[in-house]
C-alpha cells in the first residue's frame, strides 16, 4: 500500500489498541495488541509518518534507530543482587533499567501523556548480539526483563533485504506475533504531502513531467545510485535557502542529495529553465493579469514540457499565497478565540491575564509535544499580539481596534489572492483555452490541500467552471500519457547564459 494508506491503518491501530471499557481495562489486552512492522524502502516517510499519527492521535512518541544501540544500552547493564530463597542466600544477576525503556517513562513525565507509541527504526538491521533481544522484544514486549509500560504501541520499521545487506529475516514464529504493513513509494501521494510541506515547486513540476524519477533504486558497476522521497525533500529546502541567500544550484550541489547522476544532471537543467522561465515570460506580471500578445504568441509556440513548466511556476506562485493565507486565518481565528475569552469575562480579565493565558496555553501545548511547527508559530504569533498591546492604559476597546485591524488585513489578503487566482485563470485560457496544460493546472488546484481550502472557503467561478466542464479523468490520462514520452525523450538542455 502506499505511506498515506499505510498511516491511516497504524492511527486506526493504535485507536483500537487504546480503546477502553466501562471499567477502563483496554478492549484489546497487551498480550493481543500485535507490534505494528512497517516494512519499506528507504526514504519514502516510514519515519515521518510517526510525528503525524502521534500528534493526530494526541499520544506521546520515543522513537529510535535501534542500529545505534549496543546490547547493553537496549536492555541494560548486569549487575549482582544477593536474593535469598528459603534458608539460602544466592548472588543472583539483575539488569539496571533499559535506555528505551527509561526514555518511555521520562516521556511520560515530561509531556504528561500517559499512552504512546514506542517507534523502533531499522529493526531487521541490528547487530548479532543485539538480534536475540529484537526478537524478545517483538514477541514479548520486553527489553530483558522490563516490559514496555501499558498505553504504549510498538510500532517499528524496517527495510526489504534488497535494499540493505545487514537485513536479518524474521522467522515464521516472531512473524506470527507482529502486524506487518508493506509500503510502496507513490508519487501521487507524496504530491500532495509535499504541497501541505511547501516543497519547492520546482520540484513538484519536474516530477510531475518526470514521475519515474520520483523514487529509483539501481545497482550499477560503481555502486548503488539512488533518487528518494527524503532525498527530494531535502534538496527542496536548500534551493528554498539558496535563493534566499542567492547562490546557484547546479548539477554538484543535486547530486548531494539526489545521488543517481542522470537524474541530478536533468533536473539541474530542468531548474536552470523553469528559472529562466520565470523571467522570460514575467510571471510576476502574469499574476497582476498583465501580460501581451507576444507573451500568448511566444507560449503558443512552445514546447509542451515547457507550458506545463509554466503552469508549474504559476502553480507555484498560487500555492505560496494559499498557504500564507490559511496560516493568516488560523492565526486570527486562534485570536478570535482569545478576544471572545477577553471580552466574555470582562471586568474581571485584563489584557495582561488574557496574556498570561495565552502563554501558558502555548507553553502547556508545546510541553505535550503535539504541536506542528506551523501551528507552533501561529501560537506564537498571538502570544505576542497581547504581549505588544500591553501597556499602562491597556483596554479591551485598544486590543479590540488592534484585533480589527488584523482580520482587516486577512480580508485584503483573501481578495487579493482572489483577483491573483482569477487573474491566472485568464491567463490560461487566454493561452491555452480548455486544453491538456489547463486539465494538468485543474489537477493541481486539486492536489493541494491549501488551494481546495481556500476555493472552499471563497469559491472560484472559474475553478468550478474548468473542473466540472472538462472531461477531467479522461484529459487526465491523456496528458499523463504525453508526459510519460516526454519522459522516454531527451532530457531537458542546457541553459545558454
């Protein structure tokens, strides 16, 4: 199954394994509740999808990559304990708490959650001496003789054989014992991730033209070359950086991530083009709804790899100002909430306890582990809102006229953006009209989580219009299908500067 499935059935796992009774003894005993085995190739989000069901599911989270453990840190250190068992005294061997068993238990102490999910990275890669304490711990969910505290799922990952040569396969009776999930790398679902991630769009237009690339595994005569999800990922935050600070990303400094050379050297291409683009056909005026017969002639008679880098540049664009918006409504919904408190408990609340509040909710929410960055910063945001509203004749009518002026600025945003939205609309049918490049802008619309949020909440004529009047699976295939010859062709040229 694909990482999207593969996450929905571990968070229906662990709501089952959590559930209780009347009496508050949980519905599936520990000694049923099966160790979930996450079985995957590297790099495709094994790891990733753990903070999101442990934060979705509101449960605490200790994970470890159990190959950077030796036997002793895993299960503990002996040490001589003198027992005595009727009339004699024996000196009898005991073992000093697990390092994973203790990290449970000062998770616990920290955050306050009492139920979590124990995730073990890597677990059919561990040493020889440490293989007979895996097996023990799958099957009896103890790390010698310490159990893993009740509340806390055993989730682990590891790595089919053909991907590692430290693999160490499970026999029938440790199988027998764990609910293995198998993962299988899909673009379409990582797509959609990596616009929620604000990913570089860069990247998702070149995998969209070049979907076979998304994920490679090759053994060649000089040695494995490889393009992953995580290897993706993370060359889109530095380009993200690099152009921040202005410096070039070339075929090098790809092929440091993504570390299969045709595919670094084609998509330094492809990212010295989509940039030459961006000047080449103002794209910035593009989104003012600027743009000349010129333009429309010089795109017309463009290739196709090119239009639909365009409609990626202008998808791009779009899907920045989606995602700064829904962060801006989350943060004046967050102070809504706050203000109505204020308001609500007038004379009594002042702007400095409303404060006060506000930041030890933060500190209590951040303690728990469960926050996203984003919604960390959003938290942040409207802690400082009162903490600058603070002052010797601090009113409620002052906070109010200061909140006003904040959701003032989200409206001009919205219709901002919604002029900006209609103005690319006509563009694309100016260009292209109901063709192949405004089915593959409609399938991106749809792709991304803060574009569907905000046509849902503003709505978008011609949105509706495109995607109901296209016959949109059917137009679908067709353009996936020019895209996989694109693929079996050259690869993009080289940039004349």
């Amino acid at each position: 199954m694909d990482i999207k499935r593969a996450k929905q059935e571990i968070k229906d796992s662990i709501e089952a394994y959590l559930a209780k009774d009347e009496f508050g003894e949980y519905l599936i005993p520990a000694i049923r509740q099966r160790p979930i085995l996450l079985m995957g190739a590297p790099g495709i989000g094994k790891t990733q999808i753990m903070e999101q069901i442990a934060r979705e599911c509101k449960v605490g989270l200790v994970s470890y990559t159990i190959t950077h453990h030796t036997r002793q840190s895993a299960v503990g250190l002996p040490f001589i304990k003198e027992k005595t068992f009727g009339q004699e005294t024996f000196s009898v061997t005991e073992y000093t708490m697990s390092e994973i068993i203790a990290s449970v238990y000062e998770k616990m102490e920290k955050t306050g959650l009492k139920e979590g999910i124990l995730f073990i990275d890597e677990i059919n890669c561990v040493s020889e001496t440490l293989a007979p304490m895996m097996l023990q711990f799958l099957q009896g969910k103890t790390f010698g003789n310490q159990k893993v505290p009740e509340g806390w799922v055993i989730v682990t990952a590891g790595n089919p054989p053909e991907y590692n040569k430290s693999v160490r396969e499970f026999d029938v009776v440790t199988l027998d014992r764990i609910k293995r999930i198998d993962v299988q790398p899909d673009f379409e679902v990582w797509k959609e991730y990596a616009y929620e991630q604000g990913i570089h769009p860069a990247v998702i237009s070149y995998l969209e033209l070049r979907r076979k690339n998304f994920y490679r595994m090759e053994n060649t005569v000089d040695g494995r070359i490889f393009a992953t999800a995580r290897g993706w990922e993370d060359l889109s935050r530095l380009i993200q950086v690099y152009e921040t600070l202005g410096k070039e990303v070339d075929r090098e400094v790809v092929y440091q991530y993504i570390q299969h050379p045709i595919i670094a050297k084609d998509f330094a291409a492809y990212l010295a083009l989509y940039n030459k683009y961006k000047t080449d056909y103002a794209v910035e005026d593009l989104l003012r709804g600027k743009w000349t017969p010129i333009t429309l002639g010089k795109i017309r008679n463009a290739s196709l790899d090119e239009h639909l880098s365009i409609v990626g540049l202008l998808n791009g664009k779009l899907s920045q100002l989606f995602a700064d918006c829904y962060f801006m409504d989350a943060y004046v919904t967050k102070l809504y909430g706050y203000m109505t408190e204020y308001r609500d408990n007038l004379p009594e609340m002042t702007l400095e306890s409303i404060y006060k509040k506000a930041e030890n909710d933060f500190h209590t929410a951040k303690k728990s582990e469960l926050l996203t960055k984003k919604e960390e910063k959003v938290f942040i945001r409207t802690v400082n809102f009162f903490e600058n509203e603070i002052s010797e004749k601090a009113t409620y009518e002052k906070a109010k006229t200061a909140f006003a002026e904040v959701a003032d600025s989200l409206e001009t945003q919205t219709e901002y953006i919604s002029q900006t939205l209609q103005n690319v609309f006509d563009f694309m049918e100016a260009a292209f009209g109901d063709s192949q490049e405004m089915v593959a802008f409609i399938t991106e619309l749809n792709a991304n989580y803060y574009s569907l949020w905000f046509i849902r909440e503003n709505g978008s004529d011609q949105y509706y219009r495109h995607n109901k009047g296209l016959l949109f699976d059917n137009r679908q295939k067709q353009i996936l299908g020019q895209m996989e010859e694109l693929e079996q062709g050259n690869s993009f040229p080289p940039v004349l500067k």
